[in-house]
C-alpha cells in the first residue's frame, strides 16, 4: 500500500514529489514524507496524516534541490508516526532511505547495528537500511548498494540518495514493483504508473533483483552483481484525464461507470464481424500445442482469482478439460500436478502481484506453458509469461477491482472460447451464439449503470446490517465470491458466499429475521434449484 516517487532534472524535485504522492494517493498511507537534495545537503520533512500536513511542513521549508525522492506510509513496523514516516536516514543524516516492502531480517540486522553504535530514530525495519549503507559506504554510493543486497531479506523496492553524490538516485527492486519514466533532462521513478503520466509516457518497468542509477540525462540500470541490463522502453497510452476521477465522486464510482468502454476495448479486434471466430493475437499456442492440453492450472489472488473460478466453469464446460484453480500464495507450496502437457494461466491486473509472479515462474518450472491475462503492458507477468492477453480496462486506481474484475471475466471467456474453437469441442452454431453474446455486454452494462437510483435505496437498505450471505450455484456461484469480498472490503460490512446448495449443511442457522441474502439466479439449469434455497431463506424471515 505503500508508494514512492523519485525525480532528478533541472526543476525543483518538491513540486513532482508532492504531486507524484497525490497520484498515489488512491493505494492508502498513513504519512508520508520527502527528502531533498542540493549542495548544502538533504532536507527531510515527515508528517503523519494527509498529504495536506506534509504540504504545510514543505511550504518555505524545502530548498529548490533538484534531486528527491517522496514516500506514502501504510504502517508495517511501528505506529504511524512523524518518526516512523519515510524517508530514514542514517545516523549522519547523509544516506536517506524510502522503502516498500517489508526487511523479514531487520531484527537481527538492527541488534548488530545497535551493538556497533548506530542510534535509531524510529521503529520501521527500513530504517536498517540507511545504518548499513553508512557502514558500506566508501565514497560510491552503487558500490555500497550492491554490497547491501546480499545482507537483505525480504521484499523491497528502494530509492536512496546519497549527500556526497548529489546527482544520482539509486533504485532497486525486489519483490515489490518501481517503474522509472524518462524525460528530457530529467528522469523520474514511481511505485506506480499513475503518478509519471502527467510528467512522461516513455517508462520502463524494474525486474526483480535490478538496480537503477538516476541520473539527470541517463538511467542505467544493473542486475544484483553491477552487470547492465538493456531495458525496453514502453510507451504508456493510458490518459493522464482517466487517471483522474474526472467528476466522479471517488475512483471507484468512475471505474464502474468506465466498464461498457472497457468491455468495447476488450473486445475489440477479437471476434470476427460474422461472430464465427475469435481471434488471440497475443496468443501464439499452435494448434497442436493446444491440442496437446491435458488440463488447465488457473493461479492469481483474490478478485483475479475470483476471475479463475468464473473462468473453470466455462472451460469445462465450452473446452471439457479439467480445470484447477489456485490461489496464487498456496500454489508453490503445495508441490501441485503441473507438466508440460498443462497449460497454466495466471491473473493480474497489476501483473506486479509477488505471489502471482512466483506460481507464474513454478509453472515454468514445472515445464508448464503459461498464458497471463493482465491489465498492464510491460508488467512482470506479461514479460515472463509465453503468451498474454491484455485486458484493456485503462488504469485501475480504485484499489477495489470492478472493470478489473468484468474485463478479466471477457479476456477470459475469449480464451475459453478459443480453445473451444482450436479444439472443436463446441458446435459451430454454439460457439458463434456465445460470441455474438459476448459483443453485447458493453450495452447490457450499460443498462445495469442506468439502474444507479434502485442500486443506491437498495444499498440503502443494506447499510445497517452487520452481515450480509450470497448464494449463488455454479457461474453464480463464483461471481457472489467476488460479490462478498467487495462488499467487505469497501463498507466493512461482514459478508459470506455460499454455494447456494451448501446453506442447508449448517450456515442456515445465521439466517434470521432481516438477514440480507442476496441471491444470484441467473443459469437456467439451476434456477429452480436457486429458487428453492430463496424459498429456504425466506422461510427464516430473511431479506432476500
Ligand atoms: O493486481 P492483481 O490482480 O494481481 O491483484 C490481486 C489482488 O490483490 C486483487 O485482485 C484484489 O483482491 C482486488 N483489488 C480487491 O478488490
């Protein structure tokens, strides 16, 4: 949750740092803060809180130093606190640290720096970071960096500065995502993508165990052991605009009213006119390799991995394959069935997610190939999988995935129906009906949104209740996974999905007068099947 910005050019950094952390506003913090560098030394303000409170420390207290870096805090180790904000330093104050991620060695790294004299101002395990610089520090800066890699453990993304080398910033990433954007005569780094797009569409993205060296007119960028890494430049096409919430309330609100866009985006290019065929250009599985399938591993984490399960049931289904699906932080460790004759698909919106990227490298590893369905172009998921389709959703600044999510259901629908073409598992006239149906969802969306007034007094309603059951069978099923957690994770509000067949077996028992049910009925085969578990619910006085 936490965010960092970087900038080194000819302008005061100030002014990009403050605006690079609004950009990342939308991820959470819970203080923030910046370091400056010019001549005369590094000029570090922290403030707990907004961003606000940061901005009246900076006024009239920052220099015009062209080199920064800035961080938004979401408390890991220690409170959030003025002390606790990033960036650390060490105990001369010349070395100043931002860090996301999490040191899982800083305990024991600490007790030897304590007992060799360091004096700690704060409680954070980044703090580590600036004392173990200062003792490796001979004069060079990288040299020192390459050095404390060997002594980290953990997650982390860094951007560090140096008081004796006030033209460079050093990055580096493990774990934990950093993008650098180039500019002319001045280059900038950010957590994520929304906080360059007003500065620089041209960025490249930082692979775990790299380095980058910032400085004015260049980046060059090492692996772990100094050696260069040529990096391809991207050039970024989201709108700066749609990375605004461009009148909406919250980022939220605008994404869901972004969907029928998105859909169109998705869709577009990949269904012929006549609604026959379905075209993967990203996708470059030859036919006999699909035919050579003998099961499907779909890993990713929470919404993506709700994705998954939508994703299973049409695979069997339209492919009749077996289809597993994993959630991304258990796959690895679960030594799971996966050979070459499987073909893995992971799911990410971000295509930075740690665990999704680690079951995306066992599938490899395993001899699996491996299609990644992902909203970023150049993320690590698109450069490490074999084959990748985009979801074209635009940026996802909300956090809570909603056109994430819906683009996610398309891009995989699109794959299922593929393989169901290459396979010849499904009729013709079957396959040409699902994919004349999927061009309409944009406009169906479209009427869902028109339904704002009834969904807000049925939201309304919901509100003052504590908990709140889905139950759904099947495809319903794995969409009411989905229902639950955006509830929960947005109002707070309890909620649970059950396989609407399951209630009977035990969860009845909470259903009492008043309980919000929200029932998905929406498959022909089971709806009756479904009536008959509302009738369940109804029969306990529910709210269904
Ligand atoms: O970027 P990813 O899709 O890999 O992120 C995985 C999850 O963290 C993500 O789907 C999360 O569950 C949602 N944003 C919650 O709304």
């Amino acid at each position: 949750m936490c965010g960092i910005v970087g900038y080194i050019g000819e302008k005061p950094a100030i002014d990009f740092l403050i605006d690079g952390l609004r950009k990342l506003e939308y991820r959470g913090y819970d203080s923030a803060g910046v370091a400056v560098l010019d001549h005369r030394g590094t000029q570090l303000v922290k403030s707990v809180g907004k961003l606000k409170n940061l901005q009246e420390k900076v006024e009239g207290n920052v220099n015009g130093g062209m080199v920064g870096i800035g961080h938004t805090r979401w408390a890991t180790h220690g409170r959030p606190s003025d002390a606790n904000a990033h960036p650390h330093s060490d105990c001369t104050g010349n070395i100043v640290v931002v860090h996301n991620g999490i040191i899982e060695n800083f305990l024991e790294l600490k007790e030897g720096l304590l007992q060799r004299g360091h004096r700690f101002e704060s409680e954070t395990d980044t703090e580590v970071i600036a004392h173990l610089l200062e003792e490796l520090y001979q004069g060079d800066i990288e040299q020192a960096v390459y050095v404390l890699l060997n002594k980290l453990q953990g997650s982390f993304a860094l951007a560090i500065l140096a008081r004796q080398e006030p033209d460079k910033i050093i990055a580096v990433r493990q774990d934990s995502p950093l993008i650098v954007g180039l500019g002319d005569g001045e280059n900038y780094l950010a957590s994520d993508i929304p906080a360059l797009l007003q500065h620089t569409r041209r960025i490249f993205i930082l692979n775990d165990g790299e380095v980058a060296i910032l400085e004015k007119e260049s980046v060059r960028v090492t692996d772990r052991d100094a050696r260069p890494v040529k990096k391809e430049v991207f050039a970024v096409k989201w709108d700066p605009v749609a990375a605004e919430k461009g009148g909406y309330e919250h980022f939220m609100l605008k994404e869901i009213y972004e969907q029928p866009k998105a859909f169109r985006d998705t869709l577009t290019g990949r269904i012929s006119p006549d609604s026959t065929r379905v075209t993967l250009d990203e996708v470059h599985l030859t036919v006999d390799q699909i035919r050579a399938i003998r099961k499907v591993a779909i890993v990713a984490c929470g919404t993506a991995y709700h994705a998954g399960l939508v994703a299973k049931n049409l695979m069997e289904k339209w492919v009749r394959l077996p289809v597993e699906v994993d959630v991304a932080s258990e796959f690895r460790y679960r030594d799971p069935l996966v050979d070459p004759e499987t073909l893995v698909v992971v799911i990410s919106q971000s295509g930075e997610t740690a665990d999704t990227l680690a079951a995306l490298r066992e599938g490899k590893r395993r001899g699996a190939r491996v299609v990644a369905v992902t909203n970023v172009v150049g993320s690590s998921v698109a450069r490490e999988a074999d084959d990748v389709i985009y979801t074209w959703a635009g940026p996802e600044i909300a956090v809570a995935s909603t056109k994430a999510y819906t683009t996610q259901l398309i891009a995989l629908s699109l794959l299922a129906a593929y393989l169901a073409q290459v396979r010849g598992t499904l009729e013709k006239p079957v396959l040409s009906r699902l994919l004349a149906e999927l061009k309409t969802l944009p406009a169906k969306a479209e009427a869902v949104l028109a339904q704002e007034d009834r969904i807000r007094s049925l939201a309304g309603r919901l509100v003052k209740h504590e908990d709140v059951f889905f139950i759904g069978r099947g495809l319903d099923f794995a969409v009411a996974l989905e229902g639950q957690l955006k509830l929960k994770e947005i109002s707070y509000i309890h909620a649970e999905a059950l396989a609407a067949g399951e209630l009977k077996h035990g969860t009845l028992a909470l259903i009492t007068k008043g309980v919000p049910v929200i029932a998905l009925a929406t498959q022909e085969s089971v709806f009756e099947k479904t009536v008959s578990n509302i009738r369940e619910v109804k029969a306990r006085d529910a709210f269904v």
